[in-house]
C-alpha cells in the first residue's frame, strides 16, 4: 500500500455514525439537491469572452490551538476530504505530511474521494472500486444519500450553490465544514496543531515572519499566471481568450526559472535559497502536473519543464525524490485519469495519453 494511505481509512466509520446522526435533522432532504449549474461545464455556454473564472471558497472557519475557539484544534474531531488528482488538495497532503500530521490518525485523518469527477461531482468509491483501489474512501455505511462530496455541502449548507471542491476539512462533532480553502487550510497546520505534536514537529512552519511578504508576492503572481493560469488556457472557449492565458502561463514559468537560477546559483535549492517555503509548496503541485497533463490536456504546449526549464526542472526532481512528503503524496494514475477522463468538454472520448514516459525523469543532479 503507498505510504500515504496507511492511516487514511480508520475513522470512516466514525463519521458514519457522525453523518448518521446529522442527517436525522432536517438537512436530511437538502442531500436530494443538486448545484444550479452543471458541474462539468468550466465556462457558461453563453459566455462572450469564453475566459475560465475561478469562484471564491465559501467556507472560511479556523481551527485554532485555543480552546475558547469555535474550531478548537483537538484529537479526534476533524477529518480532511481530498483528491490525489487536484492540485489544490495536493497541498495539503504535503504540509500534512511535512508537519507529521500524518503519523496520528486522530489529528486530521484524510479521506479520498475517486479521481473521476462526473455530473454530480467527486465521489466516494464504491465497495467495488475501493475493493480495487483500496487508497479510495468509500461512502459512510448506513447513510442514505451521501454518495458525493456534495452532500456534505449541502449538510453543512441546504442553500449551497458553489462548487464541491476539495480539499474539505470537516467537523465530525459539529457535522459541519470548516474550510474548503487550500491557502488557508495548509496555514492552519503549520501551527494550530503544534501543541499535540511530537517536540520535533512543533514550531515548524513554511511561512516564517521575515520571509512573509516575499512569499504572499511570489504567491500572488504565480496563482494568477500559473496555478490558475493553466486552467485559464485549458478551460477556454475563446481562441482570444486561450492565447492571453497561455501566454501568461509561460511568462509566469519564465519568471519563476530565472528566480531559482539565481538561487541555484548560491547554493540554494528553493525559492527563497535554502529554506522550504510555502512558495515552493503551493508551486510544486501545478509544475508536477506540466508535463504529464497541462501540456496536451490544456494546451499549454509552447514549452515543457524537462526540456526548456533546467532550473525549474532540478527543483522539482529534487522535491519528488529527496523529500518524501512530495512523491508520496503525487499520484501520477489520479492525476493523469481525472483530467483526461472527468473534463468531457475537453476531451469528450475520454482517451488517456500515454505520455509523457516515465512521469518523472531521474535525479541526476
């Protein structure tokens, strides 16, 4: 079993009895519901500009160390629902493991949803699919309705009309959600859990104080231009609006390969030299999936990480096979299947390349 599953499943059957006995209130019928909007389609059939636009996450809550808090960072309370194919999950997997979360199934247990996002959205496995698949979660037993991710939107919210994203951290006493923004979830691990944490695990944080500005700049840009920006040229039914965001997303690439140039140059191997930095961890997810996916999937396909960006191509090998919180959590199955084969307006056949081969090169550095 890949690492990063050994303690995903145990309190499946504790949310169980959770949902069970959410679902006897009167959100019950909100499970019957379903989004305004279909879910595969990234862009209205009707829009002018035929530009991608990313919604705003609902929910904003903050677990807290504080115990007079809504949201007391406490054992066994909190659940994490993601995807291995979504990037903006992706990070949180690798924070939880960078700051031991892991090792503690009653801290923040992690659940997977199945890699193929279809009309009613992400799914829990069925018994066939985890029998097959065993990383996946399957739904909670004996809940009536909670087959999707969207019935725990619409638990928490009968009047939920956004997307059912992920990732999801989930309050199995309130039998509510917590948060389902990535930027502010990974900042929560960094510290609010601290106090529960082996001595080794506790202060670690890839947001310090003095590099705080430098990290929210890098950030911003490189959300707009690249983390975003992939999708912006993949999700585009606009030639106009494809070519000015692909272009975006190289000059973001462009950008970032002279940043670490300049830090390889003086021995560091990260974005800010030799400190592991959010910025590296928010960027990592949408570089590991350049080349297997973004290139064709979205046609970002005016140059290539392995073959164009030597700078940005030796940072990233050096993460995937020197650092184990990246490449146990990098699914290149999930990944590669979910965007060819959930994105029909896309790829309507739903065919899988092949390529690029092997996912990842060696680190020959």
């Amino acid at each position: 079993m890949h690492p990063l599953f050994r303690r995903s499943l145990p309190s499946i059957q504790h949310l169980s009895s959770v949902f069970q006995l959410h679902l006897r209130t009167p959100t019950t019928r909100a499970l019957t519901m379903t989004a305004p909007s279909k879910i595969t389609d990234w862009v209205p059939t009707d829009s002018k500009t035929g530009e991608f636009k990313r919604s705003t996450s609902i929910f904003r809550n903050a677990l807290s160390s504080s115990l007079s808090s809504p949201f007391p960072a406490v054992s066994n309370r909190y659940h994490l629902f993601v995807s291995l194919a979504c990037p903006w999950a992706h990070r949180t997997l690798i924070v939880r493991k960078l700051k031991g979360l892991d090792a503690d199934p009653s801290l923040l247990p992690v659940s997977i949803v199945h890699w193929h996002m279809g009309t009613s959205g992400w799914h829990f496995a069925t018994a066939e699919e985890a029998a097959n698949n065993p990383e996946l979660a399957v739904a909670p037993e004996g809940v009536i309705g909670a087959r999707h991710l969207k019935d725990l939107y619409f638990a928490a919210s009968p009047d939920y009309a956004g997307r059912f994203t992920v990732p999801l951290v989930w309050d199995t006493q309130k039998g509510t959600i917590v948060n389902n923004e990535s930027a502010e979830i990974i900042r929560l691990m960094y510290t609010e859990f601290d106090g529960l944490l082996p001595a080794e695990n506790q202060g670690v944080t890839y947001y310090p104080e003095h590099l705080r500005a430098q990290i929210d700049e890098f950030n911003g840009w490189v959300y707009d231009g690249l983390n975003n920006g992939v999708y912006k040229s993949g999700f585009a039914t606009k030639q106009a609006a494809y070519e000015d965001a692909v272009t975006g997303v190289f000059a973001t690439l462009d950008r970032v390969e002279e940043i670490l140039a300049a830090s390889h140059a003086k021995g560091g191997r990260y974005i800010f030299g030799e400190q592991l930095t959010e910025a590296d961890i928010r960027l990592y997810p949408t570089v590991v999936r350049f080349d297997p996916v973004y290139v064709q999937h979205f046609k970002t396909n005016l140059k290539m990480i392995r073959h164009d960006y030597p700078h940005i191509h030796k940072w990233l090998r050096h993460l995937y096979w020197d650092i184990p919180a990246f490449k146990e959590t990098t699914n290149f199955e999930h990944i590669k299947k979910h965007y060819t084969m959930s994105h029909s307006q896309i790829n309507p056949h739903g065919i899988v390349p092949l390529g690029p081969v092997p996912d990842m090169l060696p680190n020959d550095e």
